[in-house]
C-alpha cells in the first residue's frame, strides 16, 4: 500500500468508528465531512516521510501517529470556522461544517475529532513506550502552552506576540508530524527533527500567504483576499509576491539543512524540494528563484 | 494528603502548564475559570474511592485519571454554556466563561482542556501500559460512539433515542471514573467496574433532575427550573419528587451490589452510601424512603 493509501486507511478506520451503532447518525455524518473528502494530508504525509528516512519499523505507530495529527488539523479548521472565529461558509470548495450541520454539531464534531485523536493513538499495535511519547507530543502540539488552541487564542488577546503566534498556529502541528515520524520509527532522539517540521510548516503558512493574495478562489478552495481584508499578518504583505516565493523555497532548503542523519535522508530530501515546488501555483511559478 | 487535597493538587499542576511563559494569558485565565475554584469534583472522588478499594498502588496513575477526568468534565460544562447550545451566562455561581471572556475563548478554554486531560495522562509517572488503558478508557468515555460529546449530539438529532442520550452524555464519564480508578490500581478486569460508575451516574442525574425541580437558585449554583422549560426528560417529571428521591437511593443499592470484589469494598460502600444522602438537598431529605 503506498502512503496516501496507507494515510486514508487510518483515517477511514479512525472516524469509522463515529459510524457505528448508537452513535448519533447526524454527528457521524458531520465528523465524516471534516476529514473526507481529503484535502492535501501534508502533516501525515510528512509524519510518513521521516518515519521512512528512520526506518518505518512499527508502520501501525507510524499510521496512528499520522491519522491523529490530521484528525486534530481538521478538527481545527472546523472550530477556527466558526461564526465566532472566521464565520466561513466555505471549505475545501464545500460548505463548512456549521454552514451544513449547524454551530451545535460544529463544536461537538471539532470536540470529537480531538478525542479521536488520542483515541486512534491508544488504540493502535505499537509498543506502550511509544504510544506514551506519541500522545505527549500530539498533546503539547495541541494544547497549551504552544500548540494550535494556543496559537488561536493569540487573535484574542489585545496584544498579540507574533512569535509565539506563528510558531505555535502553524510550527506546532507540523513538528509534531516529523517529531512523531521519528518517534515512531523509534528514532533515538526524535525532538531532533523539531526544525525540519518548523521549516516545513511555515513555508506552507508562506505558501498559504501566497495563494491568499495571488489566486483565484476555485484554484484555493475557499475565499481568498482574507488577509489583507483583516488585517492578518502575511509574508506576502511582507515581503511582496516575488520574495514570498523567494523565502518559501529558502524555508525549506533550511528544513533540509537541520535534518538528523538517518537511513534514507536523500529519499526524504528529494520528497521535501518536490513539495516545495508544488507549493507555488503553476501561473506563479515563473516568479520563483 | 487527604483525597481532596491529593485531586486540587493534580488538577493545580495540569492547569499550571497554562500559566507557562508564552501561553496567552486569557486562555489561561479562561482554563482556570473553567477549573477553579473548586465543584464538587464528585468524579474524581469516585476515581480515588474506586483505586483506593483496589490498592491504589500507583498513586500517580489515580491522580492523573481523577484530574483527566475532571478536566473533560470542566470542558464539557464550558461548551454546553456556549451560546448555541444552553447560552448559560451562571455556572457555579459565577458567570460562565463564554460570559466572562467571549464566545471564541470559551471554544478554545474547552479545546484546550479536552487536550490537557490526555497530556495528564501522558506525563503521570506510571507503567506505559497502565497509561494506554487509562487513555483508551477515557476517550471512549468522552468521543464517539458513547462518550459524553456523542451524548450532547444526541440534542441535535430529530430523533432522540433516549436510552444511548442518558448512557452516553451522563453515564459516561462515570463509568470511566470508576474503570480509571480500578485500572489505575492494576485491578484484573477494570471493565467490572464499569455498573457502579454507570449507576452512581445516574443517581447524579436523578438528584440534578432534583435540585433543577425543587430548590431555590442560590443552593444550586445555577439557574433553575430549566428543564421543566426546555421539555428536557427529567426523573422529577417522571416519577415526581418522592418517587425521584427513592429512585436515587435505589440507583446507589443498586451500584453497591455489582461492585466486583476487591481489598476495602467495605469502605467503599459507606462511601457510596454517605454520598447518596448528601445528593438530596437538606429540606427534601425528609421525603427519602
């Protein structure tokens, strides 16, 4: 099975479980529609790259690892959706959870996709010792003080702390993905390959930054101009277009520069160039460097 | 330490972790609010008082269940608040936290607690494998298809299938107090305990369903009258007022009998039945059987 296989099978096998017997059909339903159809799976792809560089020895820790940093991704996007917080009736080219199945449904269905997080990580055939590290790091990834419930929380203070804002909204999740890939491999230290997650991860908050203010909205799959509009701290704002383009692909020849010797760190290497280029829409790519 | 003190202190650490440089500072007083001062902390007592009946050989591991516990408990209260669901603005006697400190804190006070109730678990100095059964059986009390969020959906249904809605949204967590409480302490089959829990459960509902009928708002804490005027099921309504007391005190025989065998069942069971008396409000103590 290659890994977008692999990544939709945990997954699929994950929120299954919301479809059994004596679950309410409508939260089921609402859960479903937060993580299918599947949106680009960046965090477990790259969780499933280092887990492969470091030799992938218990693949079902490397499976859970990944479907629950996705499941916390997509329960994020349907919290941050909220009228409450960005009010988007769109997603991923469909409606949004609450503009489908109400804000009650939203809120539970973004609660229950957390659980399911740790639940899909107690649940799986990997050593007890690693399922341990596994949720500590998903939780710190999460939680406080400098997880993605923090992160947003930063757009509530009066004064905001930029850097904590950025490395927790969009780094943590992302080093949870290559920290996790390494510790489910049984990498010796797997906090090793925090920044190459970091790196990672704020080049796609570029790249994000990037198709905000240069796309179109059916190549993005949502509304797009939301930055400038609200005010929001972008790279493209900046650095303009050109050097937005310029840094993403600085940003992940550094992640590349920080990787840890493993077994098959010029697979991963090659993987990690590839998604940079694909970061940048086509019609912008000849702006590149 | 007696067990109050041993629970305040287990939670005081877990929402510590909030209070950590670089955390927002709202979301951390928004967690505290959610946490402290104190409740009656009835399911963590129940943890304590199960693990205590079974050896409670591994202190750390009661104490990080009972504050796991509590925290989901504490993030369902801050959620079921929320404005699109009960809109409570007093809880406690406090305003509630979406009151005091808006819609979009409230959303992440409970995301963030969900979240620090697993990384509880994670840190608690305990057996690798103690720790993966303590996670397994608390998110099956909270997620999907039975836990407490899956109960809460149950409201959004047009069809209420009320047997899985009282299971599921009051049981649960319950049940996962005294299954926590035995697996924490290494007893051989902690699923045996899962009827006293459920039980106890209800005899919580059932005096709930009391006070909401019966007392005045400055004893409860919270508005009352509620369900009356939301057509909410209600024992009170069922089986009125001295007819709901008995069952109370039926609901609590009931769990005592099921309780498998275990080093102090005889305290357990005082316990059991001392709490029972303390769930009747003073002035209707004298319609109990």
């Amino acid at each position: 099975m290659d890994v977008a296989a692999r990544i939709e099978s945990a997954l699929t096998q994950a929120v299954g479980s919301a479809g059994q017997a004596g679950c309410p059909p409508r939260l089921a339903a609402a859960m479903r529609a937060a993580v299918f159809p599947k949106g680009a799976r960046v965090r477990p792809r790259l969780c499933h790259a280092v887990a492969s560089a470091c030799g992938d020895d218990e693949p079902d820790a490397t499976a859970a690892a990944g479907a629950a940093i996705e499941l916390l991704h997509c329960a994020s996007l349907v919290h941050d959706d909220l009228p409450c917080f960005d009010d988007a009736a769109i997603r991923r080219g469909r409606p949004s959870v609450h503009a489908a199945f109400g804000e009650p449904l939203a809120v539970l269905a973004g609660d229950a996709l957390i659980v399911l997080a740790f639940q899909t990580l107690a649940r799986a055939a990997c050593s007890p010792r690693r399922m341990t590290q596994l949720t500590a790091t998903v939780g710190a990834a999460v939680g406080v003080p400098h997880g993605i419930v923090a992160g947003q929380a930063w757009e509530c203070e009066n004064e905001i702390d930029l850097s904590h804002y950025h490395r927790s909204k969009t780094g943590a999740l992302f080093a949870a993905a290559t920290i996790c890939g390494a510790a489910a491999a049984g990498a010796d230290n797997p906090e090793a390959w925090r920044s190459l997650g970091e790196k990672i991860g704020e080049a796609y908050q570029v790249a994000d930054d990037i198709r905000d203010a240069a796309s179109d909205e059916e190549e993005a799959g949502k509304p797009v101009g939301k930055d400038a509009a609200l005010g929001r701290p972008s790279a493209v704002i900046r650095y303009g277009l050109t050097g937005a383009i310029s840094y993403l692909h600085e940003l992940v020849a550094d992640g590349i520069r920080t990787m840890p010797a493993c077994a098959n760190a010029h697979e991963l290497k090659l993987l990690m160039e590839q998604e940079a280029k694909r970061l940048v829409p086509k019609r912008l790519a000849q702006f590149a460097a």
